[in-house]
C-alpha cells in the first residue's frame, strides 16, 4: 500500500470512522457530548471543548501548508478556545473538526509519495511524514483524554 493511501486511512481511522485502535473515533465521541459536557471543567484537565479546538487548531494550521499556505499556527495560540456560550457554538466546533479532518485526509490521500520525505517548511519540524505521524500521534493522545474526561462528567454526575 502507498504511503499517502495508508495514511490517509489512518487519518480518517482517528477522526471519522475507524475503531480499531481505539475502538472509538473522534467523530463518535464527540457527536455524543452535548455542549454542557463540553465545557464542564474536572478539575485542572482540559474541558472537552478545549481539547476539540487544540486538535482543530493544528489541523487547520498544517492544512493551510498543504494547500501552499504559509505556517502561520503557534503553540501558544492552540488552545485559546473561544467562549462556547451556546449548542450551535459547540456544534459549529465539532463540525469544522470533522470538516478539517475530512480534508486533511484527502490531502494526504492525493500527495506524492517524494513528498512525504521532503522539509515540511523549515527543517526544523522535519518532513511531511513526521508531521502526518505526529498528527497522528498527538490526535489518538487527545482522543484517549477525552475518553477519560467523558467517563469522569458521566461519574461526576451519578455522584
């Protein structure tokens, strides 16, 4: 299997269908939280709000370099959340998450494999292929946080 197809299947494993590594994806966990859920805060954690932005936030930031655009994302910027005041602010965030996903995928999909091994934009963040298996790994870290978090909101609030 080609680099761009396999990665592009895991892309779209993670967000949007897949459950084989962790037997949930984004897009069924969080179609599932409603936006009180969200926001609730446990503790010192990250809400599940916070969580959908930050993973929202490189998305769209490495994209924008996909499709020829500068990196214009910083760390400290990604999770500086909007205030989510409302269902259809929570649901317009899910939705551009599932959307970036969806894209970021297809990207992926359609490159060159001699892409893959080329300087993502400065050598100092490596090639396409670490920045994909990054996304990847940071994306399945975050999933399994808000996991968590959903199971700690569902025991807060038997107790």
């Amino acid at each position: 299997m080609e680099r761009n197809v396999f990665f592009a299947n895991r892309l779209r494993e993670v967000y949007l269908e897949g459950r084989w590594i962790a037997n949930t994806n984004y897009k069924d966990q969080l179609l599932s939280v409603n936006r009180e859920q969200a926001v609730q805060q446990i503790g010192d954690l990250n809400t599940i709000a916070a969580l959908t932005y930050h993973i929202n936030y490189y998305l769209v930031g490495i994209l924008n370099v996909f499709n020829g655009g500068q990196l214009e994302i910083s760390d400290q910027y990604s999770f500086d959340l909007p205030p989510i005041e409302t269902d259809a602010d929570w649901e317009s965030l899910v939705q551009s998450l599932l959307d970036h996903a969806g894209k970021f995928a297809d990207a992926v999909a359609t490159m060159d494999d001699q892409l893959f091994d080329q300087v993502f934009v400065d050598k100092k963040y490596d090639t396409y292929l670490r920045n994909i298996q990054g996304v990847l790994e940071h994306s399945y870290y975050h999933l399994g946080q808000i996991v968590l978090i959903r199971k700690l909101i569902s025991v807060s609030s038997v107790l």
